[in-house]
C-alpha cells in the first residue's frame, strides 16, 4: 500500500497486512473522503479473505476427495434433471401416482370392465391402469409430439394370436386412449396442435414432467440415463 498524495493509495497484491498501517494515515485529510477510503480498503481487505478461504477450502476437498470425485459433485449441484435423463419406467410409475394422488383424473365407469386391445383375453389386473397408461401417454408427448389417437393406437397395438393361424398386428383401442387425452387436456398439460393434428405438451405438462423426473432422480441417483452424464 503506498501513498501517492491527495487521499491515493495504491493496493499491492499480496500486502494485505499494510492495511492497517495505511488506515491511520487517512485523518490528515478530509475527515468524509478519509471515512469513505477506509470502508473501501476494508471492503478490499473483506474479498480478498474470502477468496483465500475459498482456495483453501477447494484445497482441502481436492485433498480428500480427489479431482474426479470433485468434478462429479460439481456437476451433481449444478445439473438439471428433465424426463429424458432418469429411467423412464419408473418416471410412468412417478407420474401415474402423482396423477392418482392429486384426484384431478376422475375414472370412467367401465374402468374395471373394459380391455385395452382386441388381442387382449382379460382387462387389466392393476386397479391403476388407467392412470398408467394417461402417464405413458404424457411421457411419450414429451418426448415425441405432437401424436394423436390414430398414432397411439399403433403404440400401444400389439400382436394377435389366432392358434395355428399366422399372428397379426393389431391396434389398441381407441375409447381409451381418448378419454386419458381428454383428462390430461383437462388438467393442462397437453393441448390440441393448432398446425396439426394431434395434441402437444404445454409449458405447464413439461415442467411438471421434469419435476417428477427430479423426484426420480434423487430417489434413484444411480439409475440416471448416460445420455445425461455426458452431457455437461
């Protein structure tokens, strides 16, 4: 720290502990600049120790931990989860209980009665299906829209057995998938493509998509896509 006249000092790096022998020298100026110049040295004085304490302890973690394990902490704190990065299994199983728990799909009657295909033989044994299938529906227009019924229903098809016959394929059933776009209309998340047809996921489906997703990945750390690990 030297003084050059007029109240001016120069701050030399690494001579921090000139500060306090250039703190007393301000009085014999003008009382306001000399109280102004010394909140600024201190100020200076302030970053500077924080920087240090910063280093020290990077030092210290880069010491422990190593530099690769660093890095992946790193990038654990600052990488965003959306619904591509997590297994996407249990990401239809995340959703189906959101959209059970929150009451807001309300269940058609013949909900325990119907099958979801012709080549089916009996209906669905999970007295959840149906939320099931409206979140394989989400999750699919998140990642690929926009889709509608006709689209769904090559998806979902599936092969028929006809005995000594060939097998063939055979479309899912169209009532069903249509109510489950129509509860997920409902409640926001998709909405009627105004170019095509078909239905696209709105800002307010993807974003609690990816939320779900994080919920996922933090109760899964392990299971997260590599497609997510080599993106940062």
């Amino acid at each position: 720290m030297e003084f050059l006249g007029d109240c001016t000092y120069i701050h030399r790096a690494g001579k921090c502990n000139e500060l306090a022998d250039a703190l007393p020298r301000t009085v014999c100026h003008d009382r306001a600049n000399g109280v102004e110049l010394r909140e600024r040295m201190l100020c200076i004085a302030a970053s500077e120790l924080i920087g240090v304490l910063y280093r020290i302890v990077y030092l210290l973690l880069l010491e422990q931990c190593g530099r690769a394990l660093l890095v992946k902490l790193w990038q654990h704190c600052t990488m965003r989860i959306s619904a591509k990065d997590v297994d996407q299994s249990l990401l239809v199983n995340e959703i189906a209980a959101f959209l059970k728990k929150s009451g807001r799909i309300s269940l058609p009657d013949w909900v325990d009665l119907v099958k979801t295909a012709p080549f089916k033989e009996l209906a669905p044994t999970n007295p959840d299906w149906f939320y099931i299938r409206a979140a394989a529906i989400a999750r699919h227009l998140y990642i690929r829209s926009p889709a509608g019924v006709g689209a769904f229903r090559k998806v979902f098809g599936g092969r028929q057995r006809n005995g000594s016959r060939p097998s063939h394929f055979v479309l899912a059933s169209s009532g069903i998938i249509r109510k489950c776009l129509q509860a997920l209309e409902e409640m926001k998340w998709i909405e009627k493509d105004p170019k095509n047809k078909g239905r696209v996921l709105t800002s307010t489906g993807r974003r609690d998509l990816d939320r779900l997703a994080a919920q996922v990945f933090k109760k899964n750390p392990s299971l997260i896509m590599k497609s997510c690990s080599n993106r940062r």
